[in-house]
C-alpha cells in the first residue's frame, strides 16, 4: 500500500532506518514463511500420518489466506489506525505460529496456518507505506531497493533455515522461531513507529463486508479443488464439480458487486490501465513457477536423493546469492533503460535454469545444479522489481494501494496454484512414464532375466533363501522403476516451467515503454 508523498510525514519523529528496520522484520518473517516449510513437508507428512501431496496444504492455504486479506488491508489500516493494525497482524501472526508447531493433525495445522496467512497478508503492503513516508524522497529509491532484497531474498532462505531447523531439531521449529522474532517486531514497532495526521484523520467508511465474503469464497473453492483435485481424480468427483459451480458463482457475484458497489472492496476498473493488467498476468505466471522451482526441488532432493531437510536447503540456497548480486544492479537499470528488456531477460534466465533442471538424473551432486540455482535466483530478481514498477507506472497516485493489494493478491494466487498444478504433473505423470518404462521389464527379455538372476545370486551369497531372494530381487527393480518414473515427471515439470516463462516474454513486450517512471513504492 503506496501512500501519497503529499500525505507522508516530512520529518518522524525517530531514525528512518530504525523504522525500516521494525517493519522490515516483520515483512521479512512473513515472506519467508512462506517457503520456510517448503523444505520440512516430508516430514510433517510423517509426523500428521499425511501424504506428501496433502502436506503440500501447509503451503497453499497460507497463501490463499494471505491473498484474502491482501485487498482489504487499506480499510482496516484507516478504520482501526495503521500503527494498531500492523501489530494486531503481528502478534495473530506469532500466536498462529506456535498453533502450528503445535499441530497434532493435518486438520489443525491447516487451520492455523489459514490464520496464519490472514494475519500476514497485510503486513507487505504496510511496511512498504510506512518505509515510504519514513524517507525523503531522495532516499525513498535507496529504502525501497532494500525493501525488494528482503522480500526476493526471504522465499530462498526458507528452504536453508527449515531445513538447519527441521534437522537439528523438528519441523516445528519452523513455526516456532517465528514467535521471538514477533515479539521483537511488535517491541520494535510500537518504539518507532507512529501513525501519520491522516491516518488519524481518516473516515474509511464502511468496509464492503459481502465483497470480502464472494472473495474468501471463492478462493477458498478454488483452493479446495486445487489441493484436493488430484486426490479425487479432478472433475470425475461430484463434489468438485459442484466446488467449481460455487466459485464460477461467487467469482462473478464478486465481479458484479465491485463494479456496481459504490465503495467497493477492490477498485477492479484499475485494469482498464493496460500496463497494469498485463503486470497482473505476468506475475501470476511468474509466481507460480517460482512458488513451483521453491517447492519442487527440496522435495526432489528429499524423495529421490535421500537427502537431509538440512542438505536439500542447503543445495537450492545459491539462488539467494543470485538475487542478491542482481537487486544493486537492477536498481541502477531501471531507471536508466526500458525495463521491459529487464523484465524478458528475467524471464529468459529463469526459463534456461528450469531447462538446466531438465537435465536431472538420480547421479547428480549436491552443486550440481549450482550454477542454474544461481542463475534462477538472478532471473528471479530481474523480473520482480521491473515488473512491480512497470505495471504501476502509468497509476495515478490515489489509485496505487488498491492496485497494490491486487497485485499482491495475484501474485500469491499463481503461487497457489503452481504448487498445485507441479505437484499434481508429479503424480500423474509418474503412473503414465511407470507404464511406459514397464514394458521394458518384459519377464522373457533376456537383459531382465540376466539382471534378476545376478541379484539372486547376491542375495543367496548373502544368506537369504531361494525365495526372500527372489522376492527381494522383484522389490529392487519395481523401486528403481518406481525411482526412475519419479524422476521423469520432475523432468516434465522443469521443463513446463520453462514454457510457460519463454510464454511470457512476448507477452512482456505488450507492456508500455517505461524508462525511469517506475514507482519505488510498487515493487513488492
């Protein structure tokens, strides 16, 4: 949420980068939430008796709620104050987290991870006002740019510090470490932080309660059938065709109600602004292939590697050094060339990693992939930040907190779904490789009879009968089939991702021509 200039207070009372400070902590414990789990899901799937594609829940539920709140975030700032807002958000958001490391059940740690997400949703779109009216305007560029490194750099560090946490104590260390750095939040913010003369002021009105209502409905269809979809074999379930029946209703009663409600929830005319609505696409695509890279390749290297939490996050932590060397240089460039060859180199980079990822097989190393995770994390940064200015640029300044919240909201709803979509390509597309590779296995090909006869031989040499080594023998091979058509569908879904950002790069440049007119209060 992007305040006015005018609005903001010339002079604060404390150290500009003691505020940032407060409120980048708690943005930053928010983003990286929203990954930190990422790496931990097999083992809270062992641990709630649930299966590794309904621990992926843990993730998409979070976002879903996130992404609710995300639009309605700008009233309840004016209507309660933003100062008061931002902590009751902290302190639901520190409480939900030790719910969640304290889940006994995959129903509990469903619901609080939901609540989680709700108290987190308008923690963004606040810091960046706040961090916004803090600096003058010659050093709003400078705080913004570090606003953006934390927000890219916290999705690649959740993955490291689940994996460190998850290992050396328990997956719920996860959640609980999130309760001292609130506590400091809340300390921090309510020291530094004060609520301009009008916010004070301000007279929201009355908040668009049905709105809000068709919006958490239909989201919450939508994500019902997303997670649940695969497991019930999509449309072939009654009860998911009649979920999608209630979210086409409540999407279009939620479309008619904004457009006809004279103070509606979301302002959605705002699409009419060309740059905007193409940024909208552009970054619900982008995020659910990098909400997809964040989830897949922990689990890659968990399932098939037998790799540690700790070393999975450690393996995919060079795309934080990636972002990082690209956030100073992206900086500089926006304002000096046309972001939209920023914004397709991006989208190129991080299509040529997710070929590299293509290439995976059950031999590689630990580094393997360095270079490509590197190369992802940079691509990551030159898509987030032009994109977030681009698609804001031509906005008038009254308009920028509601396309902000929109923004955000279709940001996080690609990410849902692309966790979805990869993990179901997963699934499916392992049953149809298994199939395929099976007819190889044929009994009477002599390669196959030659191989179960030498694993028999092992295993007798090894002191098991004729029988437990015959036995023994057949479980190897179907677990390397199995190990092998699991490999392939990961191969599938890289190599998806990878269309589906080459997709967007003419798509890019439908966006206006912008050289230095991006707001530093859009990039999220």
């Amino acid at each position: 949420m992007a305040e006015q200039p005018g609005n903001a207070n010339p002079q604060p009372a404390s150290n500009p980068w003691l505020i940032a400070a407060a409120v980048m902590l708690a943005t930053f414990m928010e983003v990286l939430d929203t990954s930190i789990a990422a790496v931990a899901l097999p083992y809270i799937a062992g641990s709630l008796s649930a299966t590794n594609d309904e621990a992926t829940w843990v993730l998409t539920s979070y976002l879903v709620a996130n992404a609710v709140i995300l639009p309605a975030s700008t009233w309840f700032s004016l209507r309660f104050g933003r100062k008061r807002f931002l902590i009751a958000c902290i302190v639901i958001f520190t409480v939900s987290s030790f719910a969640c490391g304290a889940a006994a059940s995959l129903g509990m740690i469903l619901i609080a991870r939901a609540v989680q997400g709700a108290g987190g949703g308008a923690l963004q779109p606040l810091s960046q006002a706040i961090l916004l009216e803090s600096f003058p305007p010659q050093k709003r560029g400078m705080a913004m740019a570090v606003f953006a490194l934390g927000v890219v750099v916290a999705p690649v560090l959740g993955p490291t510090l689940g994996g460190w946490l998850t290992d050396t104590y328990s997956w719920r260390w996860a959640f609980y470490i999130n309760i001292p750095v609130g506590i400091f939040a809340v300390f921090m913010i309510s020291r530094y932080v004060q609520d301009p003369s009008y916010i004070k002021n301000a007279r929201p009105g009355k908040l668009d309660g049905i709105g809000l209502g068709l919006l958490a409905v239909w989201l919450g269809a939508l994500q019902i059938i997303l997670d649940k979809g695969q497991e019930d074999d999509w449309f072939g379930a009654a009860w998911i065709r009649w979920a999608a029946l209630i979210l086409i209703v409540c999407f279009i009663a939620f479309l008619v109600r904004e457009f006809r409600h004279r103070s509606p929830l979301v302002q959605l005319r705002i699409f009419r602004d060309r740059n905007f609505a193409l940024g909208c696409l552009l970054i619900g695509l982008f995020g659910a292939s990098i909400y997809g890279l964040v989830t897949l390749l922990p689990l890659f290297y968990q399932e098939l590697m037998g790799y540690t939490a700790l070393a999975a996050g450690w393996a995919v932590s060079p795309r934080g050094v990636g972002a990082i060397i690209a956030m100073p240089m992206i900086g500089y460039l926006t304002a000096k060339i046309d972001n939209r060859w920023l914004i397709a180199f991006g989208f190129f980079l991080f299509a040529v990693a997710s070929l590299w990822f293509g290439e995976v097989n059950l031999s590689i190393g630990q580094w393997t992939f360095l270079w490509a995770i590197v190369i992802s994390g940079f691509g990551s940064g030159c898509v987030f930040v032009p994109l977030s200015t681009t698609a804001m640029a031509s906005l008038p300044n009254e308009e920028i907190g509601n396309a902000s919240g929109l923004y955000n909201l279709l940001r996080n709803i690609g990410g849902s779904i692309g966790i979805s979509v990869v993990n179901t390509i997963v699934a499916r597309h392992e049953q149809v490789h298994r199939n395929e590779m099976v007819r190889w296995l044929a009994p009477g090909r002599v390669s196959i009879v030659g191989a179960l006869s030498g694993m028999q031989r092992f295993l007798n040499a090894q002191g098991s009968s004729p029988t437990t080594a015959a036995d023994r023998s057949y479980g190897l091979v179907n677990g390397m089939l199995d190990a092998q058509a699991r490999l392939w569908s990961y191969v599938d879904d890289f190599r998806y991702m990878a269309l589906a950002c080459f997709f967007c790069i003419p798509i890019v440049f439908a966006l206006k021509k912008t050289v230095g007119r991006g707001r530093p209060g859009a990039a999220h």
